[in-house]
C-alpha cells in the first residue's frame, strides 16, 4: 500500500489527466466488449462465454486486413463486420439451440467454442503471439495537457468508444429496432404474436454483440500482442463489469467500465500489489449493497 | 559301460556343441543388429501454449543436429531416433511423459527442454531412473548450483540466470556510469523467475555501482494484456532508467504501448529479454536505444560460423532460431563429442566423458562451450549486451561478458548461498 503516492497523485494535475486519461483508455475497451456481453444477456437470456473469443477474432482479422489494405478505417470497420457475420452463423447454428435450455448446457457448448475458435486461430494464423504494429498516422509523439501524457491513439480510442455508446445507446432506446429489442428481452412470445420474426432478431442482436467485441479487438490490435486465448482475461473483466453495471444494462456497463478502469489506474498507484483485489473488492461492495448491480433495475 | 557312458557323453557334446554353434551362428547377426539399433532419445518440451514457440524451436533445432549426427555415424554407431512428446508447460505431465519415455518408449537419454518449472519435476524422474538427462532450457541457477539438488546423471547445457545478472549489471552499471543514472525502477512479471531475476539484476547493478536507488517496483501479472497502468505509473516515478524481464508477447505488447507514450526516449531501457527474434520480429516499431541482453541473435558471436548455423536453420524451418534452439542444439552436439570421446553410448558412460568436456561450438564466447565438471553446467558461452535498432540485424555490437568476472563472482554468490 502506498498512499502517500496516492495523495500526493491527487494533489498534482498532471498525475490526474495521466491517470483519468488512462482509466478512460482501459474502460472504453471494457465497455465494447461488456456492452455486447450485457445486450446479448438482457435479450437472449444467455451468458455468452465465447463473447472473449469475438474480441480475439476481431483482432485477428485486424491483423489479417489491416496487413491487405494498409487503412485503418477499412480495418475497423472489416474486422467489426467480420467478427459479426461469425457471430450471426454461430448464433443461428448452435447458440440458438439452447435458448431456454439448463444454463449448464449453455456453459458446455459456450465452453466448446471458445475452444474451437482458439484452435481455429492457430490453423489460421499460428500458435505464436503476432502484432499488428501502430498504423501511422498515430506514430506521434504524445499530447502534454497540464504534464500529464495523453497519447493521440488513445484519444482516438475513447473519441470512436464514446461515439459508439451513444449510437448504441440511441439505437436501443429511440428507434422503432430498439423498442422491439426491448420488447423482446421482455416477452418474447408477444412480439412473436405481432408477426415479427424472433429468430432473426435474436441473430441480428447476437450479431450486434459480436460486432462490438470485433470492434473492440480492432482497436486493442495495435497495441496488444495477439495470441490465441487472449479473449479470455478481457471475459473476465468483462463479467466484473456487467455484475457491476447490472446484467442487461447498456448504461450499467458504460459507468462500471469507467468505475473499473480508473480503480485500476488509481489503485495501481495507491495500491500497487493489490489493483486486481480491489476491482473483486468493489464488485463485491456494489452486490452486497445491490444485488442486481448498479444499473440492474432498467432490465427486470 | 563306461565305453558306452563315455560314447553317450560325446554324443551329447556334439549335439550340445552344434546346438551352441548354431544359436552362435544365429545370434551373432542378432547382436550385431541389436548394436546397430537405434537410440532412443526422449524429450518432453512445450509444444502448444503461449510457449509453444519455443519448445517448437527446441524440437527444430535438435532434429537439424540429430540428422548431423546420424550423417556421420550416430552415436558410437548407432543412429539417434529422437521421441518428442508435448508436456503442455505443466510440471506434472512433463514429470508424466519424461517417466513413459524411458519405461513405455525404451528412451535411453533424456533431453528435458523443459522450462524451470517443468525441468525440476524431469530432474526427480532422471534421478529416480538413474537415466542421463540434459536440462536444455532451464534457468534457474539453483538447479545445478545447489548441491542437493546436484545428481551424476544430469547437466545443464544451457544459460543461467546468475550468469545474466553479473553480466547485466556490470553493463548497466557501466552505462549508468557514463550517463549518470542513479534513479532506476523495475517492471516485471510478477511470478518467480521475473522477481527472482529482477533481485539478481539490481544486486549486481548495486554491487558495481552502489548509489543506485530503485525508487518504485511495477509488477504486471503474466500475460497481462493491457500496460497502461504500469506505463502511466513509471511516467508518474520519472526514474532515469528501466530494468524489465518481461519476455514473449508481454514485452512486445508493452513495447508497443510504450512506444505511444514515447517511453524509450524519456528512459534508458534495459530489457534483457529483447534480443530474442522471437520479440524482435515481432515487435513492429522497435525502438532504437534499448538494452538488452544476448539471448540469440546471429550477430553474436560475430562469427561465420554463427551466422551460418542461424541461415541452416532459417533454410530449413523459415525462421530465426530462438535461445532455446542454440540450447538444445549444443546438447546434442555434446552427446555426440560424449559419444565420440568415450566411444560409447552407454549413459552412465557418457555422463563420465561428458564432466569436463569442452566442444567447439559456434555458440561458445571463443569458440568453445564447456560443461563444468564441478557442477556439471555450461559455462563459456556467447554472453553479452548490446543496443537495439529498428531493423536487422536489430543488435549490430554486443559487449560480450567477462567469464573470469562472471565465474569469480558466481563462486562468490554460491559461497553466499551455502551451496558451496
């Protein structure tokens, strides 16, 4: 424990912006991958544990496009795509199957999968780590606001990030796709009555999900080795983020990402040896003083 | 009676004596043949995990020595069959194939490429077989230094990390000297071998250079994805200089996010796992400017015959060797100068030969790789630190160690350890 450092952090601006800065780059990525995980959950009733295993096929065909087009753009949007005509197939294939079944079967073909994607991205691209490398218009040095270090890639990160969550965010709460999304998250049955096709719904959604995961392994790609497996730790920070903000809540997860990126970034600096037990600590504070999470009412 | 008794003797004694030449005549060729079979030698290595890659290397590289070997007369005349099997990284299935390799498979020799955790649990199996085994990979200097855990059957033929942290602080020391670096912090994975070689690295940078103050530790777990916070904390410390062990895709992905925060032009670096092609291939915007120690590279020693060992490689499997490749190589290039010395390939006899032995190698600081016979570890190879630049051949000049210094004060440090 080193609160000395903390306190003394707080009392200087240019350990703030680092540090505020840094806990928005670490919580906009969380909130992508947390956000399509929540949504798929809220509608679909599913814990999709293969949702860490969109995330890595996201920045793998990062790698693959951005390494065939050379554009950063046409890579995001490409490895988004991608990753949500995978999920699209997978949810239609296999995924629909166990809708409504024991949660355990659902943990089983899940679990599978995220074995299957694994094995998959080491025929494709190989078991060795690889690395995308930093398209360059963002090999610039970093901006200085008040001393504190903000590199220009991640304002980038957190500008797209933002933009993204308030799309989503208009999408599911003022259109006409929106309200039957709701509305089939809530019963199911009666949309189905209303002559809307719940199958194809429940795959655009699990879909949307995968697209958010894609787009989230696009971004992390220039920055973070690529290995197969990597979805994983991001799953599980992830979930924490989710039993925070309230399973199903798409604002839920938006405040527990930023809550959990800047307990990581401020704890780093006060608590060096303990950041990782102080997200576990938090989430557990937030379920004993509300069980369903913080946002977890918008969805019962 | 005695006539006939000693006639019915004679008949048995011809029958028993054309019998006895005809298994003679039969098994004589079955002898030969049984000499001329095959040795089986067995390794357990990682072959799928993060760490595949490596055990991948390992394998590549003694199968490009194996058919060396076996061009020239095997060992002692019989040809190598190597039996590779998977231990996943996992000490206890390393343990697992090491013991079915010798009791289902018939291995005679055993090559652990195994890392340090994996290389202890095949060190037990060697000892509870009596089987000679060569530890290609492991670091961790306690496996030959202590003497309890010392056995006659079993060597190292690789680096240690003792070595590495002499020679890296007396060339950091050195650097820190010239560039007056006294504040320094330490970034590196928090699991054994990152704290203990970190321990080492600034017991050795104290020792040649004792005002150096390590102001702040950041310990991101294995395998961390995400650096951010630790970047965010060393920019917040300002230290002058950085020491890290990370390694694999943990260093490249923190190389990477540093570079975004300009990192490497505002510290000295020191990262002794960075001359490895395994990162500095990967790396897409290698800085200029970092240290780091030798762990392969075909620049080091600048010898032809180096080089040319790195392009056979390359040839044949289409990549840079690793450090685990030269490792394993110059195992089996010392079971074959064993074999050949002794003229044998009995394994208690090649233990023998092997105490003491000195090859020339292309891996050797001289020219020559020796296998301690005190401790039965290599000492003599290419050991040294250089500075990166962003493209091949990524270390131009390396400043090689001094084996005089090193063997001096790892005496010192054993001494300090009671392991001598």
């Amino acid at each position: 424990m080193d609160l000395a450092s903390l306190v003394s952090c707080f009392g200087s601006p240019a350990c703030v912006i680092t540090q505020v800065t840094s806990g928005l780059i670490i919580g906009m990525l969380l909130f992508l991958v947390a956000a399509g995980l929540t949504l798929i959950f809220g509608v679909l009733k599913v814990i999709n544990f293969t949702h860490g295993a969109f995330y890595m096929l996201g920045a793998y065909f990062a790698l693959t496009i951005f390494k065939l087009t050379g554009s950063y753009v046409i890579t995001l949007f490409g490895a988004a795509f991608g990753t949500a005509l995978v999920g699209l197939v997978f949810e239609r294939l296999f995924i629909s199957r166990v809708y409504g079944r024991n949660m355990l079967m659902q943990l089983l073909v899940c679990y599978g999968f995220i074995l299957i994607f694994d094995d998959v991205v080491k025929i494709v691209w190989g078991a060795e780590f690889r690395s995308m490398g930093m398209p360059t218009i963002f090999q610039v040095p970093p901006i200085f606001i008040a001393g504190g270090v903000v590199p220009p890639f991640y304002l980038f990160l957190v500008g797209v990030t933002i933009v993204i969550g308030v799309v989503l965010w208009l999408v599911i709460e003022r259109t006409r796709f929106g309200k039957v999304v709701r509305a089939l998250a809530y019963n199911p049955t009666m949309v189905s009555v209303l002559g809307i096709n719940t199958g194809i719904l429940y795959g655009l959604v699990f879909a949307l999900g995968g697209l958010l995961a894609g787009f989230a392994g696009a971004l992390a790609a220039p920055v973070r080795s690529l290995t197969p497996g990597m979805g994983f730790s991001i799953l599980i920070e992830s979930f924490i983020v989710t039993v925070i903000g309230g399973m199903g809540s798409i604002v839920g997860a938006f405040v527990g990402s930023l809550l959990i990126g800047l307990i990581r970034t401020f704890g780093s600096v006060g608590f060096p040896l303990f950041t990782d037990g102080l997200m576990y600590l938090f989430m557990v504070v937030v379920l004993i003083s509300k069980p369903t999470g913080l946002f977890g009412k918008e969805i019962a | 009676m005695a006539t006939h008794r000693r006639s019915g003797i004679n008949r048995r004694a011809v029958i028993k004596g054309a019998t006895a030449t005809a298994i003679g005549v039969i098994a004589a060729p079955m002898t030969s043949r049984a000499q001329a079979k095959a040795i089986k030698i067995g390794m357990p290595t990682i072959l799928s995990g993060r760490v595949a890659q490596l055990g991948t290397s390992s394998r590549n590289a003694v199968m490009l020595e194996v058919d060396k070997v076996n061009a020239a007369g095997g060992l002692a005349g019989r040809s190598i069959e190597m039996v590779i099997r998977d231990s996943k990284g996992q000490p206890q299935e390393a343990a697992r194939v090491a013991r079915e390799l010798v009791n289902s498979d018939g291995c005679e020799i055993l090559i652990d490429a195994e890392a340090s955790s994996g290389a202890f649990a095949v060190h037990e199996v060697a000892r509870d077989l009596k089987m000679l085994c060569l530890h290609t990979n492991s670091e961790t200097s306690a496996l030959t230094a202590d003497p309890k855990q010392r056995i006659p059957n079993a060597f190292r033929v690789c680096r240690q990390g003792i070595h590495d942290s002499i020679v890296g602080g007396a060339y950091a020391a050195k650097v820190a000297n010239a560039k007056k670096l006294t504040k320094w912090m330490t970034c590196s994975p928090d699991y054994a071998y990152g704290r203990d070689t970190t321990a080492q690295f600034v017991e050795y940078l104290k020792h040649f250079k004792p005002d150096v103050e390590v102001m702040s530790e950041a310990w991101p777990k294995l395998f961390q994805p995400d650096y951010t916070e630790v970047l965010t904390k060393i920019l917040q410390t300002k230290p002058q200089a950085l020491y890290s062990c990370l390694w694999g895709g943990d260093l490249t992905s923190f190389i990477e996010q540093g570079n975004i925060y300009a990192l490497f032009t505002q510290i000295e670096t020191f990262a002794v796992n960075m001359a490895d092609y395994t990162a500095l291939t990967v790396v897409k915007n290698l800085p200029k400017g970092i240290h780091s120690g030798n762990r392969y590279i075909k620049t080091f020693p600048k010898t032809p015959q180096n080089a040319t060992w790195a392009d056979a490689y390359r040839a044949k499997y289409n990549e840079y060797p690793t450090n685990w490749a030269w490792q394993n190589a110059t195992a089996v290039n010392f079971l074959a100068a064993a074999a050949k010395k002794a003229n044998t390939n009995d394994g208690v006899k090649l233990a023998e030969a092997l105490r003491g032995l000195t090859i020339d190698s292309p891996f050797g600081s001289d020219g020559k790789l020796t296998v301690r016979a005190e401790d039965q570890t290599l000492i003599g190879y290419a050991i040294g630190w250089g500075t990166t630049i962003p493209t091949e051949p990524y270390v131009p000049d390396v400043t090689a160690g001094d084996w005089k210094q090193i063997i001096e004060l790892e005496a010192a440090w054993k001494k300090k350890n009671n392991y001598l």
